[in-house]
C-alpha cells in the first residue's frame, strides 16, 4: 500500500509529544507500507540529523516555510474566519506538491494535525485520515481562564478559541477517520460530530527501550519536564512553582524543583534561582533527568490530550503527581491526584518521605505501562485503519 503522510514538523529527531507522535505513527506504518512524507521546513538546518531515519520512507518532500511568510499571512487574513494557525501553514508550494504527489496515485493519505488538512482535496480516491491528536478547540478554551494578560499570544488564543472548533467539525466531515488520542477528546464534541468516524490511538512506550530504574533516587528532587515553550507547560511549571513548591519547602527545606524542557519562557526563566529552582533549558537525554527524582510532577491547568511526560514516567518507575487535567486517560490507582495546591504538596511529600510507598508505586506503574500502553499493541490499530477494516462508523458517544 501506498501512503503519503503529511506534517507541518519534519519528525527527526523525534524530539517532543508531537514529533514523538508522528514519527512513531511513520516508523509503525513503514515496516508494513510504502511512505512518502512531505513536511513543511523553517530551516535547512533541521536535515542535517535525518540520517539514522532514512530507513522509515522511501521519499521525503520537503516544502520551505519561512517565518516570515508565516507571520505575514497571520497578519493578512487576521479578520478571516479560519484559525489563524491554518494561515500560519498556508503555502501554495505546499498545496502544489501534495497534488502534483497524489496524481501519481496513492491508497491512503494521513495528515498529521489539522493546519494540514487544508491540503486534503474534497473528494479522492486515495482514503484519508487526520490525526487530531487532541481536541485544540478545548485546548485554547480552557486557555482562557488562565490568559488574562494583552500579550500577543493571549489576543491569539481568543480568536483561536472561536475559531477553531468548526474548523475542526469540517475536517471531520472530509476524513474517511479522525484519530484522537483519548476517549476524553471524542467526548468534548458531543452531538456535534454525530455520524463521524472518531477513533482513538493512544500513546504508547515500548519497555524495551526503557530502563526501569531500580537505583538510588535524590529523595529532595521534584522535575517537571515539556516543552517550555507552550502556555501549559509555562502555566503548570509557575503554577507548581509559586503555589505547590513554597508549602513542601516548609516540610522539606531541601527540597529542589527542576524544570527540564527546551526554549523556557520568560516566565520560567525568571523562576531559576540555581539553587532550589533549577531551569535546565534544552537538554539531550530527557529520561536522565526524571530517572533519579523522586517525584515527576504534571500540575496541568490547560491541556488536551495525553501528558506524554506522565506516560515516561511511570514506565522509566519515577512515581507521578498530577492534576486531574494532567492525570487524563491514565488509570488513577497508578499515580497521585489531586486539584488543590495543598492536595499536591501533600501527594508530593508523602513519595520524597516514605521510601516504601514510593517503590510501591513505582512498581505499579511499570507494570501498568507494561499490559496497557505497549506502543506495538496500541498503534497496531492503525493497520486496520489504514485498510479500512475496522468496526463501523464510531461517533462521539
């Protein structure tokens, strides 16, 4: 089978939630398919590390995308009624090799996110699926509570708050499958994607690439760990920061909070005191951080989806803590909830003070990762996609 996979992102690395998502959606459907990728580039700096991926496509078409334009076209249609995100990635070069590709003729087209849609005809013979991933829609509403501010990003979530949920509903119409990584994202559309076909592939590990970590852990150290340049990972790391962490410090003055992700803001910048707070920045090998903590924790106010970080946690054994919000699609007898900064300081300090509990817990969440979140047992869902062999039709009920 013939499948042309498009991105916004080339996905090598795969480093972070997205790039991890596409490249292990490519990597599965590869060793089974025939993949073209076409992804859009802002440097030709990001092909230099491609090398040990050439195994996963037979041909990758890459489309410039300076920022520039990008921002250009956001300012030009600012009064439209589509997302601005779509304009973001709006590219008549773009448009041209998607076609100029599907002419030669393939099975099945998979579009990663829906700023790629827009390149999807409207009728084809090649069968199409969007991978959602998660409910944006929802996403930049739940934004709201929290964006109070006149800053450029606040003004941009606001229209995307309005804008994006019909986009959204129409590119359900156009897919053959949408594919979303949880239950909890189908749910959010309710009636409105009513005989639409909404499927859910999940995010998985494979347990042989990580290491359970049986050693010795720095019982003080607490890591959040994102990509520091998104608003909820910002808002969860301050939130943590100024809310959660000042009450363990009263129990546990040794205490220290590291934030691991690239491109901090300044928000979180500011946060770095090089002692108790510790702002990595970009660093090589995530899972060396979060191995020896003694906590990983997800304080999610605003988000969709699956916390990616949670699920590396529990399978490297690092016990979590997490808001409802961060603790999504996740069986709740594995890690610790709670939505209140004081319930979160108390979940924390019991794992950093009861060394039997949090090797219990460790334990439980290895195993959890293990029978529920294989990444060969939840993507090998795809394949009856791809040939359209699965069940009916599934709505958001």
């Amino acid at each position: 089978m013939k499948v042309l996979f498009l991105t916004s992102r080339l996905p090598f690395p795969p480093i972070g939630g997205d790039k991890l998502r596409t490249f292990n959606f490519i990597r599965h459907i590869s060793a089974r398919h025939r993949v073209t990728i076409i992804s859009f580039l802002q440097d030709e700096r990001e092909l230099k590390d491609i090398g040990p991926y050439r195994r996963y496509y037979e041909r990758l078409i890459t489309v410039p995308l300076p920022r520039t334009r990008s921002y250009l076209n956001c300012v030009t249609w600012l009064f439209s009624n589509e997302p601005l995100q779509i304009h973001y990635y709006r590219s008549a070069r773009m448009r041209e090799a998607v076609q100029a590709e599907l002419a030669t003729g393939y099975d099945v087209v998979f579009c990663h996110l829906i700023r790629m849609a827009q390149y999807l005809p409207e009728h084809g013979p090649a069968r199409q699926i969007i991978d959602f991933t998660d409910a944006i829609s929802q996403y930049h509403r739940r934004s709201r509570e929290f964006r109070k501010d006149w800053s450029a990003s606040a003004i941009v979530n606001a229209i995307e708050a309005r804008r994006v949920l019909p986009f959204e509903l129409s590119c359900m119409r156009k897919a053959d499958v949408s594919i979303f990584i949880s239950r909890a994202e189908i749910d959010f559309y309710g009636t409105a994607a009513a005989g639409r076909r909404l499927e859910v592939v999940t995010s998985g590990v494979d347990c042989n690439e990580i290491e359970f970590s049986t050693g010795e852990y720095d019982r003080n150290r607490i890591v959040f760990m994102g990509n520091m340049r998104t608003f909820h990972n910002t808002d969860a790391a301050v939130y943590f920061a100024n809310e959660v962490f000042p009450i363990i410090r009263k129990s546990r003055p040794a205490a220290t909070f590291h934030i691991v992700g690239n491109e901090p803001s300044r928000r979180v910048r500011r946060l770095h005191d090089g002692t108790h707070v510790v702002v990595t920045g970009f660093v090589d090998d995530v899972s060396e951080h979060m191995r020896n903590a003694a906590v990983l924790v997800a304080p999610m106010r605003v988000c969709a989806g699956v916390q990616t970080k949670v699920l590396e946690a529990l399978a490297l054994g690092v016990p979590v803590v997490a808001t409802p919000m961060g603790a999504t699609d996740f069986d709740a007898n594995v890690l610790s909830v709670a939505d209140t900064a004081e319930g979160l300081a108390a979940a924390t300090l019991r794992m950093m003070n009861d060394d039997a509990a949090r090797r219990e817990r460790a334990l439980a969440g290895r195993q959890y990762v293990e029978r529920n979140r294989s990444r060969a047992e939840v993507l090998a869902g795809l394949d009856d996609l791809l040939a359209d062999h699965s069940a009916p039709a599934q709505t958001s009920r």
